[in-house]
C-alpha cells in the first residue's frame, strides 16, 4: 500500500484550512482554525503578517498529527489574491499584510494607468502593483526590500527561499501571463528587483525547514510547491480541467469562471485571464447575486419558499441589484435595478429574483464567447446557492450545457492536488 500524502494549505479571508490526500487524491485528513477578528478602517485593510503565520503553523500542526502511517511528500499552499506584504531582504516583514480589498492606493492606480496596457491585472486602487507604489511612498524603505504576496510569505515561512511566486498570484502585481514576464514599463514605477522571481505553479521551489519537520515530527522532509490564488485552488477542486468547463459561484456575487483555449482581457469589466497550465481561466464577476436574496429573505425562507416554486410559471423581468451599478456582464456604474413591481406572493417574488440572476448568468457566459473565450460545454456549481436545486433547474432553463456537480469545493483540496502534481494541461 502507498502511505505517501500531500497537503493542501488555504488561507482564505476568514480563516486557514489544511487537506491532506493520499495517492488515489482521498482526503485523508482535514484541519481548520478560523482567523480572528481583525478591524480596520476602509479604505485600510491591513492583517499581521505573524498572525496569519502562527494560524498557518497551527492548522498544520493539527493536521500532521492526524496523518500518522503516512509519509508527508509536498506541500503547496494557496492565498487570497491582491494582498501583498513588504519585507527586507532576510524575510523581516516591513508593512503588515496589505489585503486585497484594502484600496488606499488611488493616486498610485492613477499613476498605473497611464502607464499599464488595457489588460493589464495592475490596474484599479486594490491592484498589488498600487499596494506596493503606496507603500514605497509613505514608508521608509530599506535597500533590498522585497514584494510578497500572501501565498509567497507563507512559503517563505514554510521554508522556500525568499522573493518567490507563481504565475497567478503575480497577475495583479502587473505580471504578463501572455508573454510570461515582468512587462518593461514596471521600470518606470519601481524597481524590478523588488519583485519576485515568477514560476509555473506545481514547480518545487523549497523544502520544508528543518525546525518544522522537528516540530511536526516529520521523518522525511516534505518538498515546497508553489500553488495559486484561493479562487483558481477552489476550481481545481472542482474538477474541471477540460477547454469549456465552467464554473458558477453562487456567493454574495455572481461569479462566473471559464476555462478557455485563449485568453480574453476586459479591464474596465473586471475580466482578466488566468495561466491555467497551456490553457486559460477567464474570469467575472456580477454585483448581482446571493446578498440581493437576503437582503429580502433569510436562509430558511429561501428554502421555504423555493419549494413551491412552479418552474414553468412566467415571472416579472428583474435585473437582482442592490444599488445602481453593474460592472458585468453589464459595464454601467449608473445600471439601475430592476426589482419592481414585487409580486404580493413571496414565492412568486424569490422566483423572479432567482431567475433574474439565472438570466444574468446565461449573458454573463455569453458575453465572455462574445469577446473570444472558448464554447461554454458543461456548468459546475459552488458557494452558498449551490444547494438550492430549484434554484438549478431555474438557470437550466436558460443555460442549455449539462450542470455537473464538482468533486470537491474546497480550495485547501485543488491546491492539496496541485502538491500531488496534478497536471493542467
């Protein structure tokens, strides 16, 4: 029997998870611990680089401890995308960690644009390009710093050298995934040896350290695998791999991913395109979503009144948004919802805001072929409105592709895979 394992670490944004699978990709083992309440005040958004370390340590801490019999081959680690840290050149963070949703960096995004190509992932305030021009302004900064991402300092910590990333973390650092490359007009801003060394994610990049294999009991020492950002882990997990695989989020937003033969950038829509192995991961993302449906309804009155749904019955025409303003499959800061008149019934009102989203979705994937990304072929479904099977049928109505139900969810599952050596191609 092979005993050999590999372990998945996720550090999302309210807490860390660890997977570990055995050689048949079988979860083996699971830990998680949540992240505690950090405050900030926006448009900061700022966490403690140790923090997130010591919360990192511990999950696996947990996790090895359930793994007894099994020889722990890699590990890879996956984080949330945007979020940056400072540090010097032996790996002493010099800011805390910058996250992705912290948007102070507005004139620096200004500076940026002027600068960066249309479809460039450097763009907009939160970008980590604008983190990094922010932090080299108001901070005193040494000679030799470095940039990290999330996932970086995480692997750093874990043992790998310092100043490494991978191709999808680095998108939003101004990274070119087309031609694989720190574009030349970064000169112009800062200087390239502060950024990381970029490599395809599955590529070694370290062992873990001899004080953590010590700490963890480990007889043999577990290589590094450099991983992804939380959400490309997440869809993995799912198993969809193949040129018109698809995957629906059906979270607070609507959020729609497509695995393309080519890649396709609209900026000003917030769809950028991910490396995917020699394929590409096209990406966008609706205001409209899961928040408009509890704004008006709980949890158990969703499921309540989703079950006397008649699928087949005619609904008012509702575009489901909190505020004015789309981004996409609609690009209109000034798109005004549609959510009137509400129907005196209840059903009939969930119905109609069901299928509203159910319609944005079905333009959503048309507007991503429209701009040159690959033939929708098949829907997986994750996040908090994934259960809900009326919910399906309402969006199978409209989006004519077998919905096939994903393996897995978790991301601490598709970056486990990608410590495996799942290949993407």
């Amino acid at each position: 029997m092979n005993n050999n394992a590999w372990i998945g670490i996720d550090l999302g944004t309210s807490g860390c998870r660890a997977i570990a699978i055995d050689a048949t990709a079988k979860i083996i083992a699971q830990s998680q611990q949540p992240l505690a309440n950090t405050f900030s005040t926006p448009p900061c958004s700022e966490q403690n680089p140790d923090t997130h370390w010591q919360l990192v340590k511990q999950v696996l801490q947990q996790l090895t401890a359930q793994c007894q019999g099994f020889e722990i081959k890699a590990i890879a680690v996956d984080a949330t995308s945007g979020s940056i840290l400072i540090t010097d050149h032996q790996g002493k963070p010099l800011t805390p960690i910058i996250m992705y949703n912290d948007s102070r960096a507005v004139e620096q995004s200004k500076t940026i644009a002027d600068l960066a190509p249309a479809h460039s992932g450097a763009h907009g305030a939160s970008s980590g390009l604008a983190k990094l021009l922010h932090a080299q302004q108001h901070a005193e900064l040494p000679s030799g710093f470095k940039l990290l991402h999330q996932a970086d300092w995480l692997n750093f910590k874990l043992g790998a050298s310092l100043g490494i990333t991978d191709e999808n973390n680095a998108l939003k650092t101004g990274y070119d995934p087309v031609n694989r490359s720190w574009p030349d007009w970064l000169d112009s801003v800062t200087d390239r040896t502060v950024l990381p060394d970029v490599v395809l994610p599955g590529t070694m990049i370290g062992q873990l350290s001899t004080q953590l294999c010590g700490d963890l009991n480990l007889n043999t020492v577990p290589d590094i695998i450099a991983g992804t950002t939380d959400s490309i882990a997440a869809l993995i997990a799912t198993g969809a791999h193949e040129i018109g695989d698809a995957v629906t989020s059906l979270g607070s937003t609507l959020v729609v991913k497509l695995i393309s033969d080519k890649p396709v950038f609209l900026p000003e829509q917030g769809v950028y395109s991910h490396r995917l192995g020699d394929k590409w991961l096209v990406g966008g993302a609706s205001n409209s979503g899961g928040a408009v449906l509890r704004h008006f309804f709980n949890d158990k009155q969703i499921q309540q009144f989703s079950e006397h749904i008649s699928v087949k019955a005619a609904t008012a025409d509702f575009y489901p948004l909190l505020s004015p303003g789309e981004r996409f499959p609609v690009n209109d800061p000034n798109f005004q919802p549609r959510l009137t008149p509400r129907p005196s019934s209840n059903v009939e009102f969930l119905h109609g805001l069901l299928n509203g989203i159910a319609k944005i979705e079905k333009q959503a994937y048309h507007c991503l072929q429209q701009a040159g990304a690959s033939s929708l072929n098949s829907i997986r479904t994750v996040g908090g409105g994934a259960g809900n099977q009326i919910w399906q049928t309402i969006r199978q109505q409209h989006i004519k592709v077998p919905f096939i139900k994903p393996e897995h969810t978790e991301a601490a599952y598709g970056v486990a895979r990608i410590a495996q050596g799942i290949t993407l191609t």
